[in-house]
C-alpha cells in the first residue's frame, strides 16, 4: 500500500488545503520553520494530507511518529520514535540538555530531566539535523501520543521561526497541549468531488436519490465513501447506509470494518488482534506470537488480501479504524492471549516496560507479580521524567491489586505520581481509593497531605492552609521531619492566601509549629527556617530576628546541598525581605538561578528568576529588570505555569506608567481575587502607594498603603508598605495615622539592623520632623541609602529633602537635591517621581534637562532581551538555552537588531544600547 497513491482519491477536491501546504512548503525550503495541527474527524483524509506534503522530493528530509493508543502510557514513546533516526547528532547537543534527552530516551543513567529541557534538547536536535537540509517532521494521529511527547513536541512547535523545520500534526482531537498552534480543518468533501470518489467505488449506476442520501449520510468524509460501499450490492446500496442513529460517521466506518473481520477466519481474526494489540508494528514480533498461539502460516493473506493490513518491513493497518475495529471487536479471553503471548516474548532486559504493560493487559484479575512489575515500570518512568506515565503504571498496579493494604498503599504512591504529573483531579480520586481500605496513621496522614498539597498546586489557595496543617498535626509523633516539612508547607500557603485563608491562617500555624517535634542536631536549613518565622508571628521581629539571621546565613552559605537550596531558597529570601537585607537576598537567589540552570529545573528557574527581577527593581536597574521578566515569561509560556506576576507588577509601578500600571495591577488583583491569593491583593495595593506618591496623588496612595500595611501578621509587604503610608499620610495632614505607622516602621527597621531600614526609616521620620531634626534625618537618609544599592529610595531622599528645602525657602539648596533627584529617576525610568521632580525645579525657577536618546528604530521586547544578554557576553547557544529558543532563531533576531541598531557585530552593542529602558522605544 503505497501512501501517495493511497491517498491520492482521497485527496481528490483539496485545492485550498494542497495550497495551504504548498505555501508552507515553499516556506520550508527557504529557511522559515512553522507548526501545523491538521485536524479532522477519523477517515476526512488528515494522514493523505501529510502525505501530500511529504512529496517526493529529496531536498526536504522527513522523519515520521505515529501516535499509538496502547502507547499512550510509555513516556517519551512518541518523540523517541520521531528522534531515532537523528540520534547520531545527539553528541552535538549542550551537555545538560544531551544528557537530558539520553535519560529520557533510557540511553543512559541519571537523575530525572525536567520534560522541558527535554523539550529544549529536542529543538536543538531538530535544528542541528536541519543544517543540510530542511527538515519535515510528521506525528499522525497525534491524539494518540504520550503525554510527555506531546507537551515536548508542543514545545517545539511554539519555537519554530529561524530554523528550516517543519512540524505538521494529525490529530482527530488535537488535545490541550496542541491548542493554539496553527490549524487546518479538513472538512468532508463537497458534493461533487464526494460524487466523483463515490463513482470511482461503486461501478454501478446509482439512483439519484440513493447517491444523495448516501452523500448526506457520509457527510462526504472520504474514507467512508471507500469503505462503506464495499461488498455491498445495488440492492444493498438502494437503501443508503441505513440511517444509524446518533452513531457517527467513523462509528460507521468502524462497523463496516468489523462486518468484514466477520468473514475471516479465526486465525486470520487472531492474528490480526495479534498485530493490533502489538503497537510497534514488529512484524518478527507478531509472526513469534502467531506461531506461540497456533496460527496457521495462511492466514496472513486473507488479512492482506482485503486490503485491512499489510506485513512487510512493518505491520501497517490500512487505516488506524481497522486496528480500533479488531481489537474491540475481539472477546476479552481472546485479547488476554494475544497480549500474554506478546508479553512471554518481549525482552524483559530490553524492554521491561512494555512487557509489564502487555501483563497486565492479559491479567484476568489481581495478579501481585504483574502489579509489582508495574511498580518498577513506574520507577523507571519517574528516572526518565515522565511523571504522567508513571502515574498510569502505578494506577494500574492498584487495579491488579487485591491484598488491601498493599492496595491502599499503591493507591497513595499512585496519587502522589499524579500529583506530580499535575493530574490532580486523578489524585484526588487515588486518595479516596486509597482512604476506603484499611491505612494506619501514617499512610492516612498522608492522605491528609496530599489533599493539602494538591488544594495548593490546583489554586485552591484558600483551602490549602488548614488541610496542610491537619497533615502536620497527624504526622508529629509518626514521622517527624515529614511533620516539619509539612508546618512550613502550610506557613507558605497560609503566607499567599493572606485574607483568603479559610481556616488554618498563619497566626494559627506558627502556634501549631512551636510545638512541632524538635529539629535533629544540628537542624536542616529548612528546620532553621520554620523556627525562626513561626516566632517571628507568635512573639515578633525582635525575638525572631536573631533565628532569621542564622537561617540566612546557612542559605547564603556554601554547605548548603543543592536539593534543600532550591526547595526552600525561595522562603528564605522571605526571611531576608523581613530583615531588609538585600545583600543575602540577593547572593542566595543567584545561587538558586544558577543551581537550577545547571539541574534544568525550569520551575524552581521561574521562581528565582522572577526574584531576581524584583531584585534589579529595587536595584534601579529596570533595564535588566526587564529582561529577567521577559525571561520568566518565557519559562512560564513553555512550562505552562501560572505564576502570579508579581515582579511585572513591581517593575510598572516604579516605572509610573499610570495606564500601564493601573491596567496590570487591576488585571492581578482580580485574578489573585478569583484564585485566593490574598498576598497578591496586598502587593497590588503596596505598589499602588508607590505609584500614586510617585504622580504626586496622596489621597490615592493613602488608602492603598493603609490596606497593605495592615493585613497581619506583619511580615515584609506591610512593613515596606509603612514608608509608602508615611509619605501619603505627611502630605494628607494625617499626622496621626503618619506617626503611627512611623513606630511600627522604627520597631522593624531596629529588628533589621541593615543600612536600608535604617535609610528608609530616617526619610520618613523627616516627614514628621521640622527644622533641623529633619534636615538630619534627611542627610541621614541620604548617607545611610547612599551606601545600599537601592538607587530608586535614594533618589526618592534626595526629592523628599529639595521639597522640604524649597518650602523652607532655600531655593539654591532645594534646585541641587531636586536636580539631582531628577537626574537619578530619568536615568532609572521611574517616569512619575521624574515628572514630580520636574514640577518641584520648576517652582524653584529651574527648568529641567530634557533628556532625549536616538532610537533608530523600535526593538520589540524579545529583541531587546536578546540584545541585552548578547552585549553581556553571552553566546548565542547560551542565550538560545536561557530563552528556550534555538541558536539559529537566537541569529536571526540579532540580525534584526543589527539592521534596527545599524550596527554590524555584537560587539558594538555595547555602545548601541541604553543603559535604561526608558531610552529605548519598544514596540
């Protein structure tokens, strides 16, 4: 069965789909990459489509993956059939992204690969197979494919630019991870063309009325019109199809194909179930299994002779509905043979995990051997990545389970692997299963846990906190570390629902972990960690303080193993926000950037990139700032996280963009609203102050600082809230409510012993001060944020001081503040404080340097991101990595920027680019 002339009446009528190819393949051969879901009910011609493109031509390489329903639970099954035949440039990939994809495959040992990194590699095999030739990947029956190939392959699809590779889907039902690349909806076929196939089956003359009920009925899909008529007589044919009620038009193909298999004989039957439960499509391997089940040689030919499959180099059904028609139309004692025979003969060494899977297919109840087996399965599936298909070996192992305790157990192992896959509503199910039979304490308190940890990971943030901490409090006197763990889980949760916490709030937690069981000697980073900020909410910053210290240092450290690092770094950098300290801050974030890029852990990345950002913020450094958000929204995008966007929300509102920051903050809070987010709501509210002291409008700062700043328990978003509330206060005339928040400000800023409380709290207490006690606490402020890197604070001292000056009357000393207030927000971008000291010089009599750059032309922000890491050093494989790009894609862009820039080498970026955003015009 030759494909392209298979497939070449079906193709009969296509023009605007052989068009749309034709384009594409144009495309392709000039360099352009793209992405194509052709998508279609079984039978309307998706597989002849991709035929059509394949073409004969040589100067276009095809490499091929079929989706195969048995196949479905075997990770990276789909990709490693698309990747074979380029794994001899495997060598050629980054070594973390090969060794990524060698585990993935089972080519060699290692730790678990994040699947995007997996998914990074294979873009780069596909671009580094591309170099000679362009290159055309075909995935037919794409619905089919195993979850981990279809999110990488999806991946790959969304990156597709520069490089000359083409990646062209078939899929029925293209799935959640397909949505959103370019489709092509293939349609039954218009009236005329679906007459002319229909004549080219049916040699006899038609009645009109039959032909067009029977055009009706098929809805011109065209495999229906080959299919349907076969073996049927013009009487037969008089009546249409038989109007089959809601069955649908490959419902009916179906059934045209198991009233054929009715003809056959039983070996022919047998051995066609045989090649049907065999997903490779091995022809040695079903031939052994043939002659283990008695089936004679001669019955091969029958099946090959009615055109339903054909046995060559490969088994290849005539269609993906035969194989569907053989297996369902097989009794179960039959399919259980098939499936045993080809398990005796799968290579246990070679390939264990299809063998288990073909075991457990024949097992006719509770079989512990066959469950076991799938327990290992389910081991390797995890090493290599594939959490999704874990999850489906171990279900499968409760179902072959019959002994209830085993059972129960299997059921918590099983839903702990969905919860990983991020099936959560299958681990809720798994933990009911497994909370109906017998569990002793601890198999029930982690039930509890997983309950918690699946309510938090679904955003179910609100419910989180108070199932988290019934876990803890069931697994104190079982497991003790475990307990621990699971109190600074429920902290954390209880910290980003806030207000939303409907039970289990952090006040309630951090009493529950004080008597918590104690920590070994010496504690675990992490127990360091739940000590110190349970009592910082039960006893204050004071007591806390000196716990918090020791925490950090551990984190800033070099003991600290990688794996506590990156799973608890992120807390800790809550303990240095709480003490100010933005010197650990930062050294234990760029450890964890740099322990999760090595790892290809693109979730923890997300996480501690987004804290750099936020870093360079306060930095002032909005340029880099900018790119580490672009870059965390590229990680976002090819992980599929939701992430709370906190570090863009903090960027625009320093920036003072008021359209652009009120449009993100009210777009976050709503969001935060809907999930639960409580903590979100209250950094919305604190940028807000910011943003509207910036454009000098304190009555709408007031109320925004107020709120943030009250929300207990006072951690670090309400204590930076304080100087926000101070100065909106101050210029307001409520003293009282200023001189309120300026004692709780003093009391955190003497727990933090850091220049940059110290700064802050000597600015706002000059607000409140008058004559030379405020000019002190202005120089002060100046002196103390002087010596921190925190430019946009400073600059904001040097305002508040020149619009105290100029009221005093000291118009020579307010114009040298002011000015250089307004040089400090130009150079930065903080474009409201600007304008702020802009009106304050004039008042003064000075009007203020216009600061104009040359923008040759816009940047749009990716280019602009890669610009920057390019004039930093990187290289263009090193920036491809970083941004989930290929290197070629990385080229291309940069020969954008180039031409923008009207430079011509990366080298002279360095004098080309601004140093601030706000000299650069985005588009």
């Amino acid at each position: 069965m030759d494909a392209r002339s298979e497939s070449a009446p079906v193709l009969l009528g296509r023009r605007r789909e052989r068009q749309a190819l034709d384009g594409l393949m144009e495309d392709l051969r000039s360099g352009r990459g793209w992405a194509l879901v052709v998508r279609g009910e079984a039978g309307v011609g998706k597989s002849a489509l991709l035929e059509y493109a394949a073409g004969p031509a040589t100067d276009v390489r095809v490499v091929r993956a079929v989706g195969v329903e048995s196949e479905m639970e075997l990770a990276f099954a789909g990709v490693q059939q698309l990747c074979a035949p380029l794994l001899d440039r495997l060598e050629r990939l980054p070594g973390p992204q090969r060794d990524a994809l060698g585990i993935a495959f089972g080519l060699r040992g290692g730790g678990a690969p994040d699947r995007f990194l997996v998914g990074l590699a294979v873009l780069t095999l596909l671009s580094e197979a591309a170099e000679a030739r362009p290159l055309l990947c075909l995935v037919d029956d794409a619905q089919w494919l195993d979850r981990a190939s279809a999110q990488v392959l999806a991946f790959v699809a969304r990156r597709l630019l520069a490089d000359p590779v083409g990646l062209m889907f078939a899929a029925r039902d293209p799935g959640q991870e397909l949505a959103g690349l370019p489709d092509l909806e293939v349609r039954g076929l218009q009236n005329e063309e679906a007459r002319r196939l229909l004549r080219s089956v049916v040699r006899a003359r038609l009645d009109e009325q039959v032909r067009d009920r029977i055009l009706a009925e098929t809805h011109g899909n065209p495999l229906a019109l080959l299919e349907l008529p076969r073996g049927l007589s013009p009487a037969q044919l008089a009546g249409g199809f038989g109007l089959m009620g809601a069955q649908t038009v490959p419902g009916r193909i179906e059934e045209s194909y198991r009233n054929r298999l009715g003809a056959l004989s039983p070996d022919t039957r047998l051995l066609l179930l045989v090649a049907a439960a065999e997903p490779v499509g091995d022809p040695v391997l079903v031939w052994r299994a043939a002659e283990r089940l008695a089936i004679a040689s001669p019955a091969a030919a029958a099946a090959e002779a009615d055109g339903l499959v054909e046995i060559g180099m490969h088994v290849r059904f005539r269609h993906p509905l035969v194989r569907s028609a053989v297996y369902r139309s097989a009794g179960l004692p039959e399919r259980r043979a098939a499936h045993l025979a080809l398990a005796e003969l799968t290579d246990r060494d070679l390939d264990p995990d299809r063998r288990a899977w073909h075991l457990a297919a024949a097992a006719a109840g509770p079989d512990e051997q066959v469950a076991a087996e799938l327990e290992r399965s389910a081991g390797r599936a995890q090493a290599r990545g594939g959490m999704a298909a874990a999850a489906a070996f171990l279900q499968r192992a409760v179902a072959l389970t019959a002994v209830p305790g085993p059972r129960a157990e299997r059921a918590l192992a099983a839903a702990q692997g969905s919860l990983q896959a991020g099936a959560f509503d299958a681990a809720l199910e798994l933990v009911a299963a497994a909370e109906a039979g017998p569990l002793d304490d601890l198999q029930r308190a982690r039930a509890g846990l997983f309950r918690g940890q699946v309510a938090f990971a679904a955003g179910a943030v609100g419910e989180a906190p108070a199932l988290l901490l019934k876990a803890a409090r069931q697994l104190e006197p079982l497991d003790g570390a475990l307990a621990r763990q699971t109190y600074l889980d429920a902290w954390t949760a209880a910290v980003y629902a806030g207000q939303f916490a409907q039970a289990g709030n952090l006040h309630e937690v951090s009493q529950a972990a004080r008597s918590a069981p104690a920590p070994p000697d010496p504690p675990a980073p992490g127990d360091l960690l739940l000590d110190g900020l349970a009592v910082l909410v039960t006893d204050g910053r004071a007591a806390a303080a000196p716990m918090l210290r020791r925490a950090v240092q551990v984190f800033a450290g070099d003991e600290i193993a990688v794996e506590e690092g990156l799973r608890w770094g992120w807390v800790a950098t809550i303990v240095t926000s709480v003490l100010w300290d933005l010197e650990h801050w930062q050294s234990i974030v760029l450890r964890q950037v740099q322990s999760a890029r090595e790892a290809g852990l693109l979730t923890h990345l997300l996480r501690y990139v987004s804290q750099l950002a936020a870093y360079a913020t306060w930095r002032g450094d909005f340029a880099e700032a900018a790119s580490l958000v672009a870059e965390a929204d590229a990680i976002a995008e090819a992980t599929g996280t939701r992430f709370a966007p906190y570090a863009p929300v903090f960027l625009v509102g320093w920036r003072g963009a008021e359209a652009e920051a009120t449009r993100l903050i009210e777009g976050v809070t709503k969001d935060a609203r809907a999930a639960g987010q409580g903590q979100a709501i209250q950094l919305c509210q604190w940028v807000s102050g910011i943003l509207y002291n910036g454009l000098g409008r304190y009555d709408r700062a007031l109320p925004e600082a107020r709120q943030a700043s009250e929300q207990a328990p006072e951690l670090y978003v309400s204590a930076w809230a304080l100087p926000e509330l101070i100065e909106a206060a101050s210029r307001t005339g409520q003293t009282q409510v200023a001189a309120g928040a300026l004692g709780r400000l003093a009391a955190a800023a003497s727990a933090a012993q850091t220049e940059w409380a110290s700064g802050i709290h000597a600015r706002s207490r000059a607000l409140l001060s008058d004559g030379e006690e405020a000019e002190a606490s202005y120089r002060e402020a100046i002196e103390r944020l002087g010596r921190t890197p925190v430019r946009p604070e400073l600059a904001r001292a040097h305002l508040l001081y020149g619009e105290w000056l100029r009221r005093e009357g000291r118009r020579a000393d307010a114009r040298a503040q002011l000015r250089t207030a307004h040089d400090m927000f130009a150079v930065i971008g903080m474009e409201a404080f600007a304008e702020r000291a802009r009106r304050e010089l004039a008042a003064t009599g000075e009007t203020a340097r216009q600061r104009t750059v040359e923008t040759r032309d816009t940047l749009t922000p990716q280019e602009a991101q890669i610009a920057g890491l390019a004039r930093g050093g990187l290289s263009n494989p090193q920036i491809a990595a970083r941004l989930f790009l290929s290197p070629r894609t990385v080229e291309y862009h940069l020969r954008k920027v180039f031409g923008k820039l009207d430079i011509s080498s990366r080298h002279q970026l360095e004098h080309a680019l601004p140093d601030s955003p706000s000299a650069v015009r985005l588009a």
